[in-house]
C-alpha cells in the first residue's frame, strides 16, 4: 500500500499543477512562459531520476531509496508551497520531479520481486492502475484544490500523503535482496551528466527548437558508448541481453507517441471542435481512464489466459479503431467520442499490459527495477515527440492537422509490435528454459 501511495502521488503530480498555473500566473507576478517552466522542470527532472533509480537502489537498497525518494518529494513539496516567487518555485518543482522520478520504476520493480514468477502480470496491474490514477485525478483534483483552498494547497496534499507513504514502507517492506547485485563502486557521474545532456536536449527540442537535436543525439551516443565500457554503469545496459525487453524497449517510444499524443489532442478535439464544456470534456477522458485501468487491474487473469503478444495485438488493433474513429469525428465536427474514447482506453490497457508481459516473463529479479526504468523514459520521451509533433500539425494546419495526427496516430501502436516480433525468444535459447520454469505461465498457456 506504501509503495501504491507513492506511485499514485508521482503520478498525481505530473498533471495537478497543469490547471493551476494561470492563478500561479496572477498571484506570483510572472510571465507565463516563466511559470511554464514550474511543469516542463518537474518533467525534465523525473525523465533524468528514472533511468539513475536503479542503480541508486542497488548501492543503497530499494527499500531505502523508496522511503528517501518519498521524503524527499515531500519536502520539496513543501517548499513549492511556502515559494514566493516563480524562480523558487521552478527550482523546487525540480527538485520534487528528481524525488518523483524514481519512484514508478522502482514500485514496478519492488512488487515483482514480491509477486515473483506466474505472479508478475498482479505487479504490472497494480502499478499500471495507480500510474493511470494520475492523470485521470489529477487535473479535477488540482482545480477543486485551487479553486477552494488557492495553488499552494496542491503541493501542501502531498505532506500527510506522503508521510503516510514513507511510514507504510517502512514498516511492512521488506523486498528480498537481489542476488550478487548489491554494488559498492561509486555511481557513474560522467554517465549520469551525458545522460542528463541528452534527456534534456531532446525535450528542449520538443518542446522549444529542434536545433537541440544534434545535441541529443551526440550525447546519447556518448552515453551509450561509455556506459557499455565500464564495469559500474550508472544505467547497466546489459539488460538489453534479454530479447523480448529489447524488442519493447524499442516499441516503448512508438507506445508514448499514441499515448500521449492523443491524451493531448483529446481535449481540443472536445472542447474546440465539438463544442464542449471543459468539465464535459473531463468526464468524456475519464471514460478512457476507467476503460483503460480496468483491463490493467484484469492483468492476472489476462495473461494466464492469453499469450502478451496476441494482447498485445488485440490493444494495436482497438486502439487503431478509435484514432481512426475521432479523425472522422475531427473531419466531420460530429460523432460519437464517448465510445471511441473508451476503446481507446481499452487499447492503451491491453498494450500495457500485452507489452509489460512480454517484456518482463523472463527478466529476472534483480534486472527488474532498471528494465521499467528504461520503459518508462523511452515510453515518456516518445510521448514528449508525439506532442510536439501533434502541436505542429495542429499550428500549421488546424482542423486539417488534428485529423490527419489522429489518422498516423492509428498507425503507431501496430508499428510498435514489429519490433516485439522480431526480438521475441528464440525456442530453444537459455532464456526461453528460463522463462518457462520461473517466470510465469508457458507461452502456450498464456
């Protein structure tokens, strides 16, 4: 339950300030695009903690960094609470995005070691269900908060919570210690620093200029290049040894595009399309979080009845259908979306959960936390490009650009399984024998 609570918070907190920022505007004193900056530092911040948590576990435990991560988001909290002024605010907002960043990662990981083997898909359901909690919450929440108590009520809420949090992990986690991984060496900082070039460099280029991508593709080369060469990596990259993650972790950015792209373009289509009040417009994307969280909490079951890749498939498919169901609403300006939202949902569930099974059936424990490390930041950096993409089609062609990015939309997710199909296990390998005695149900009763 702790380790649930500081999930949910981490996601909460990614979509909460969104509505405030206008009151934050006004009673701060300061430019929009400065106080824009509250939302895109946290962004930034949590996409460099991600891929570091891992590694930051293994030297001082998971149960410890969780605690430590938890504490510290509620302090930083605290102070994006007591700010007063923009700057503060932006700088502690980053710091609460470094405490936040690890924790849906390492949650992944800590309750597959404690749901090991055919348990693994009741881990992914849980944490998929709590990351989808986030943004479904988040934005009513964060109004209600601001609207009756001011913004700064929305970092104060994280105080008792995430005590709550810390105290319940404290107490009742006890994580078995990973084999033969606890590292002593000292983190890999000249890793860490390329790592925090390139992340930040591609975001920049999303969301600003894409003059920034040269210097994101040169660092993460860099990144690659040396993290490969040493014995004590600050991200060990030696899980891509493991077929099936390999081929997701290269689905994983096409997945974030379809995701967050149409998360973005759902709301324009709603209100300045359709017509709709923003507050009808919040129910119609609600539909899709239910949908969505539904078949995450069903992973279980789904998966010991269904092989991951034909979810995977069945997800690719509902969630082609509904992209190309809201183009013809877009291109139209009428139609039902209540629907073609909750299919959406329904194919975003499936994927995650087809994508979750496939990846992890045979990783083994100890890779776990640095293996959803990497799927969470490929899967939000692809979501970063889908959203810019989609504000250019929208800047350069209006109505014609929403429909026709809702149109591509319908393509990614079945682009996304060709790399899961051509990186699945080979019969017969180590790892396949591994798989199929520890790791969960045989593929043939999945």
């Amino acid at each position: 339950m702790g380790v649930l609570l500081g999930t949910v918070l981490q996601a909460v907190d990614g979509s909460i300030v969104n509505v405030a920022v206008p009151q934050i505007q006004r009673q701060l004193g300061a430019p929009l695009a400065v106080v824009g900056w509250a939302v895109t530092g946290y962004v930034l911040a949590s996409l460099l903690a991600m891929p570091l948590a891992a590694s930051l576990a293994e030297r001082i435990g998971m149960r410890e960094y969780f605690a430590g991560s938890v504490a510290f988001f509620i302090a930083a909290s605290a102070a994006c609470g007591l700010s007063r002024s923009a700057g503060a605010l932006i700088v502690f907002r980053v710091l609460q995005g470094f405490g936040a960043g690890g924790l849906l990662p390492l949650s992944q990981g800590v309750l597959m070691s404690l749901f090991p083997g055919g348990r693994r898909a009741t881990a992914v359901g849980l944490v998929g269900t709590a990351a989808v909690l986030g943004p479904l919450f988040g934005p009513p929440l964060g109004g209600l908060l601001t609207d009756v108590f001011g913004w700064r009520s929305i970092f104060w809420i994280n105080v008792p919570l995430g005590i709550a949090s810390v105290a319940l992990v404290l107490r009742y986690l006890h994580p078995p210690a990973p084999p033969e991984k606890r590292v002593s060496a000292p983190l890999d900082w000249r890793g860490a620093a390329l790592l925090a070039v390139s992340v930040t460099s591609l975001q920049l280029a999303c969301a600003h200029h894409p003059g920034f991508l040269p210097l994101a593709a040169g660092a993460s080369l860099l990144f690659v290049r040396r993290e490969r060469a040493i014995p004590a990596p600050a991200v060990d990259l030696s899980v891509l040894r493991h077929r099936p993650l390999a081929g997701t972790l290269v689905a994983a950015p096409l997945y974030g595009v379809g995701l967050y792209a149409s998360v973005f373009l759902l709301p324009l289509l709603l209100e300045q399309r359709l017509g709709m009040s923003a507050a009808m417009a919040g129910v119609v994307m609600a539909v899709g979080g239910v949908s969505s969280g539904g078949f995450m909490l069903g992973a279980q079951p789904l998966l010991n009845r269904f092989r991951a890749r034909n979810l995977c498939a069945a997800g690719a498919a509902a969630f082609a259908v509904s992209m190309l169901l809201l183009a013809r609403v877009s291109l139209h300006g009428a139609g039902e979306v209540v629907f073609a939202q909750a299919l959406r949902g329904v194919g975003t569930g499936l994927l995650y959960v087809g994508m979750q099974g496939f990846a992890f059936e045979s990783v083994p424990d100890e890779d776990v936390a640095t293996s959803a490390s990497l799927f969470f930041l490929l899967r939000q950096l692809g979501g970063s490009v889908g959203v810019a993409l989609a504000a250019v089609a929208l800047d350069q062609h209006a109505n014609a650009g929403m429909t026709a990015a809702f149109f591509l939309l319908a393509l990614m997710a079945p682009i996304s399984l060709i790399p899961m199909h051509l990186w699945q296990r080979k019969p017969g390998s180590r790892e396949a024998e591994r798989g199929a005695q520890g790791a969960g149900p045989a593929p043939e009763a999945m």
